[in-house]
C-alpha cells in the first residue's frame, strides 16, 4: 500500500504545487507593473528556453525531442506557440490594467471550453451532467455580455486560446517538455528582436535596476516550474482527481482581484460567478464520478 499510495501523495503535492503557482501568478507579475506586455512576454520567452534547454540537456532528451518534432507535429506545435504567446499576452495585460477578474473567469470557463471542444473537435461523447455544466456557464457568461458589466473579452480570449492551445497539445505526438520546449523554441527568434529593438531605442526594461533584471530572468523559471510539475502530476495521480486541482489556480487569483487588488465586483459578476462555480462544481462532479464508474463494474 505504502508503494503505490506515495506516487499518487506525490503527484498531489506536485499538482497543487503547479495549480497554486499559477494561483500567485498575479503577485510576480505586479511586480513588473512598469514593463510593457510584450516585454514581459519576450523575455517570458526567452529565458524559458534558456532554463529548458539546461533540462533538455541534463535529461538527454534533445534526440528524442528532434525526432518527435517534425511534419504534422511541427505544424501542430507552431499553432500551440501562437496560442500560448496570444493567451500569455492578454493575462499579462489583465493583471497590469487590473483585469484580474475577468481572467480568473476565463480560466473558470476553460475546463466547460475543453469539453465542448472534445465533443465538437474529437467526436467525443458528452455525458448528461457535463451538457448541463456548459449549459449553466453559458447562461452566465451571457449574462455577462448582455450587461457589458466587465472586460468580457478578455475571459473569452484567455478560456478559448488555451482551450485549443490544450487541443492542440493533445493531438500532437510529443509529451510536455519537448512540447514546450519547441514551443519556445518557435517563438524566441520574435521575442530575441523584439528585445533588441526595445533595448537599442533606450525602452528596454532590462538594464535598469538589479530588481528588474532579477525578475526579469525569473519569467523564466516562473513559466516552465508549474508545467513540469504538471506533467510529472499528471503521470502519478488520477486524471479526475488533477482536474479538480485546476480550480485551485482561478481561485487564487479571484480572491487576489478582490482581497488584494480592490477590483469591483459588480451584481452581475456575483451572478456570473455562482453560475460558473456551480456549472464548474457540476463538472467536476460529474468527472469523478464518470471515473469511478469502470471500478465499480469492474
């Protein structure tokens, strides 16, 4: 028993440790207030590739990653690259414009957007109570459009982005670290001339203070740490059980938009929220105990 409990208490401890570092996400990045979006994301890029290829090289996967990454997987993983740039992007500009809010709602709403995306991309079959879920979440997201009470845009893009960018990663022939680290890969050479544009024209945030430069680097470090810890959960738990976990991290940062950042919350995004939660609160339900049902006819 002691053998086989001990991968699963660790692949808990790792998965809440990725889940609960995307939950903080918001305190690192207001600390990089005075940098511009892109500037964060580039140099998010940058020393993610610089942190990966140390990985790669100490794992002695590079042949391994070489090999899976070419044709279909290429093209999938140039599409992904886009997403994730697209899907950093905007929740880096969330939480410096004080969005924060509207992108703990997307990421809320990305689990029901994995599902619909399952069903209408992958022909899979949806059960009574997921249908149910989506439907209650797309009753509050409407809600929330009709009204205008919010920066709906931004919890659409972050939900939908990282929904196919989650899509396309399924279907790609290539596990998570060689994943990400082509994915960064693609889009250094973009963040490299961006960063030296922004350096030569005397708008580099890099260079100004040891703080910065410190924090700076750290996006790296920041960027892969809870995807690795991810991944390694997601080979030592239940798939149910991780799924659940993934509401840590919206939490996180809902409670930060209120608590610590003095975001209005508005009637209409109490309604919008119940109405998430609970659509959210029924999936997850739903999921376990879809999980549960093999072992017990078994």
């Amino acid at each position: 028993m002691t053998a086989t409990a001990s991968p699963a208490r660790t692949g808990l401890i790792l998965g809440i440790g990725a889940y609960v570092t995307w939950g903080l996400l918001p305190l690192y990045l207001k600390l990089l207030a005075g940098v511009p979006a892109f500037q964060v994301v580039a140099h998010r890029i940058l020393w993610s590739v610089a942190l990966l290829l140390l990985v790669v090289l100490a794992m002695r996967r590079g042949a391994a990653i070489r090999a899976a990454a070419r044709g279909r997987t290429l093209l999938l993983l140039c599409g992904s690259a886009g997403l994730i740039a697209v899907n950093w992007l905007v929740y880096i500009w969330a939480v410096q414009h004080a969005h924060v809010l509207e992108a703990s709602l997307g990421y809320f709403i990305n689990p029901l957007v994995n599902v619909a995306l399952g069903v209408a991309v992958l022909g899979e079959r949806v059960r009574r109570g997921q249908a149910v879920a989506i439907g209650i979440a797309a009753v509050g997201v409407l809600l929330l459009a009709v009204s205008g009470g919010g920066a709906l845009w931004i919890s659409l893009t972050l939900a939908v982005t990282f929904g196919v960018y989650g899509l396309l990663r399924k279907v790609a022939a290539i596990d998570a670290l060689g994943g990400l680290t082509v994915e960064t890969l693609l889009l250094s050479p973009f963040a490299a001339i961006f960063i030296a544009q922004a350096q030569m024209a005397g708008t580099g945030a890099f260079g100004q203070s040891m703080r910065m430069d410190v924090l700076l680097v750290l996006a790296g470090a920041v960027t892969t740490a809870p995807l690795l810890m991810f991944a390694a959960a997601a080979r030592r738990m239940r798939y149910a059980t991780l799924g659940l976990l993934q509401y840590l991290a919206p939490t996180l940062q809902f409670l930060q938009a209120v608590l610590l950042f003095g975001e209005t919350l508005k009637p209409v995004h109490i309604v919008t929220f119940t109405l998430i939660w609970a659509g959210c609160a029924l999936y997850a339900y739903d999921s376990v105990r879809g999980s549960r049902t093999p072992a017990t006819r078994a």
